[in-house]
C-alpha cells in the first residue's frame, strides 16, 4: 500500500531524458526518489479491499520493473576509474589536455548506469562547492552550469550527427552548421557552460568507415583539446578501430595494442596511437561462477535482489537456496541486465498465477529475449548474448485471471 495522500504515488510521470540538461538534472534530482510497495504477506494482503489489493499490486509491478541497480565489484572498480581520471581533470589548474576515459563491455552489463551514478554524484559534489554557480562565468556570458553532459550516439552516427547531439544536450542551435562550425560550437558550449565532463554513451555506433574514418578520428582529438574529462561508453572499443587493434593480456587482463608499423603509417594510425595513450579503457564484466569469491560475489548480488522482491511469499533465500543461484547464472550467464529481465517476468507471472513464488518451474515457462531490450542496437553489437532456454509451458488455469482486474467506481469509495 503507499500513503493515504497520495495512493497512487507509485504512477510515473513524463519519461525523464538524460540526454538534455534539464533532463539530466531531473534524473539526477529524482534518481532516487521512487517509494517501492510495502512488504505484505498474504493474510494482511487478504484483509484489503478489492480496489486496494488491485492498486498495492500494481505497485508492487512497478517495483518489480524497477529495481534498484546494485552495485557489483565490477561495477565499483569502473566507476572509481571513472570518477579518478575526472576529478583529476576537474581539479586541475594546468591548461593541458585532460585524459580521458574509455568503458568497454558487452551488452546489459549496466555500464550506462554505472557511469551516470557516479558521475551524478560528482555533480552534486562539484556544485555544492561552488555554491551552485559557474566560478569562471565572465559578465555577459551564460550563467547555466552543466558540469556533466550525458549524450548518447545515434544509430548509424556520424562525427557532425555526434556533435549535434552534444548541442542537443545544450539547447544549442545549429543549423546549418559544416563539421568545423559544429565543432567550434561544441568547445564554445562546454567552456561556458563549465562542463567538466562529457559522457558520449555507444561510442561504437561510430563506424570506421574509410572515407569517414579520419573524421572520426580527428573529431575525438579536437573533443580532447577541450577542457573536460571525456568518458566515452561502448562495446567492443579496443577492436572497434577507435584504438588499435587491441587484445587483452592473460596475466594481467589488461587492453595490449599493436606497435604502429614505421612504413606505410597512415594519419589514422598516428592519431589512433595518440588516442591509446590518453585514454584510460576500463571493463565492466558479468559475474563469473569459478571461484569461492566470484560465488559469494554472485550470491551477495541476488541477496540484494530477494529485499527488493514484494512477493506474498517470505522471499528470503528465494533466489539463494538449492541450486537456484546455479541455475539463475546458467540462464543470464551473469549478466545483470539479462538477471534482471528474468526476475521482473518472473514475479509477474508469479502474481498472475497465485503462486507468489519464484522457482525453478516457473522461471522455465519463459526465456528472455532481444525484445525485452529495445534501447540496444542488435547492428552495433549491443544486444548481449542471451543463453538459450526452451520454454516449458506449464498448463494454462481455468478461467481468466484477475490479478489486476478493477472492481469499479463502487469499490473505489472503500479505499483507504
């Protein structure tokens, strides 16, 4: 049930889009702000009304549709890199180009979420300190602080496409505008509006193609000239052609690339080389099942996820007795975009058929598929690999289910 002012509290409101600054700053301002349903069992839940019972589940289905993202060990190692390198961008008072930052990982792996997180958390830090204002604004200049800028690449994106979406991000306008004047524009943005670092999410939408290669690649150069910390986010970077051709070092599981060939080296060589050596390319991996480490890692991770469960059933060990850890990585492989699917259409069906439980048969009845990630761009590499399951389908009941039926205007006066 939510509060008697407000019983419908849980309903969301206009989509928030990141992707301009009054959108990231409502995110950032509302991130946290959503109450999840009460934790009922079963006889207090019998004891509401119809319409009450009809509103607390619907509650209870927007809290299963949005679960809390959990931090993970992979997660934490990626967003302290990221917050280090734009700090040290942030707080510095030399005039040089910052470094940047490069986040590599599959599909799924909530590596957008990571870095928004914390970087929303260095903007709340950053402007409490200057009390809320630009501290270099100049009279006659714009008195808008946007520390962080969060935009992402359009599919099939282009380096004038990218940096029209940067503008985007400002309300700038830009029509008309050749790739030098975009460019220019950008830079004359992020300084006045004290931009201290810039998020280009699914950087890899950026292809290399070869008569466009050397714009994209000089488009990223002129970005590092500015002063702001870029924190580029995407799959499969090191062999994307942003970089060199990369491969990762068995023993020290860091990115190695390829020296540049002394004849024949073309510019894209030259300004891949310099890319390599002021970005820093972190991972952010699924979970793995090997070690006692990695297990417990797996099983802190789904503890989280059984507190945030409004199931009617106690949902303790729900997800963490037997062998369900077992077969919950063997279905998701440890990804946790792909666990989270799962659990949500898991406690949905769970609902619907009464059971208020999640198991092993009920979570057969279904697989997750590519559909279940519209956001993810299958031609860009970012739909994840998702394990492959046949559904068992369990017998259908008779009758029609009613679990969020309403009873009508009648019912509605007895609510509380």
């Amino acid at each position: 049930m939510t509060s008697r002012q407000n019983p419908l509290s849980f309903l969301p409101g206009p989509a928030v889009d990141r992707t301009t600054v009054e959108g990231w700053n409502t995110w950032c301002r509302t991130r946290k702000s959503f109450v999840p349903a009460r934790i009922l069992t079963a006889a207090e839940f019998a004891r509401l009304t119809k319409r009450q019972q009809r509103i607390h589940n619907l509650h209870r289905l927007a809290t299963h549709s949005s679960l809390i993202i959990q931090a993970t060990p992979m997660s934490e190692h990626v967003a302290h890199a990221v917050l280090a390198r734009v700090e040290d961008g942030a707080f510095s008072h030399k005039a040089g180009t910052r470094g940047g930052i490069m986040v590599n990982g599959d599909g799924a792996q909530g590596k957008t979420e990571t870095v928004c997180e914390a970087l929303a958390g260095f903007q709340e830090e950053w402007l409490a300190l200057h009390n809320y204002a630009n501290p270099d604004a100049m009279p006659g200049t714009r008195d808008l602080v946007a520390p962080v800028a969060y935009v992402r690449c359009p599919v099939k994106a282009t380096p004038i496409s990218t940096c029209q979406r940067i503008l985007d991000f400002y309300g700038e306008d830009y029509k008309g505008m050749r790739l030098e004047d975009l460019v220019r524009t950008v830079k004359t943005a992020v300084i006045e509006h004290a931009t201290k670092a810039l998020v280009i999410d699914d950087i890899t939408r950026l292809k290399l193609h070869r008569e466009a290669d050397q714009d994209v690649l000089d488009l990223i150069r002129e970005m590092m000239s500015m002063p702001v910390t870029l924190v580029l986010v995407g799959v499969g970077i090191p062999t994307s052609g942003l970089l060199r051709e990369g491969r990762r070092d068995r023993k020290t599981q860091e990115w190695i690339y390829q020296p540049v060939k002394d004849r024949g080296r073309s510019p894209n060589d030259h300004a891949a080389s310099q890319h390599e050596r002021r970005f820093q390319v972190v991972d952010l991996n699924p979970f793995s099942y090997s070690t006692t480490l990695q297990i417990e890692a797996w099983m802190t991770h789904l503890r989280g996820l059984e507190s945030q469960l409004r199931l009617l059933n106690d949902t303790t060990g729900m997800l963490t007795e037997g062998n369900m850890p077992e077969y919950l990585f063997n279905r998701t492989k440890g990804v946790v975009g792909i666990l989270e699917k799962l659990i949500q259409h898991g406690c949905r069906r769970a609902m619907e058929d009464k059971s208020e439980r999640l198991t092993k048969s009920l979570l057969d009845q279904f697989t997750v598929t590519p559909d279940d990630m519209p956001d993810l761009d299958a031609e860009s590499g970012e739909q994840p690999h998702i394990p492959p399951h046949e559904p068992k389908q369990k017998r259908p009941p008779k009758g029609r289910n009613t679990v969020f039926d309403d009873d009508g205007p009648d019912a509605a006066a007895s609510a509380g």
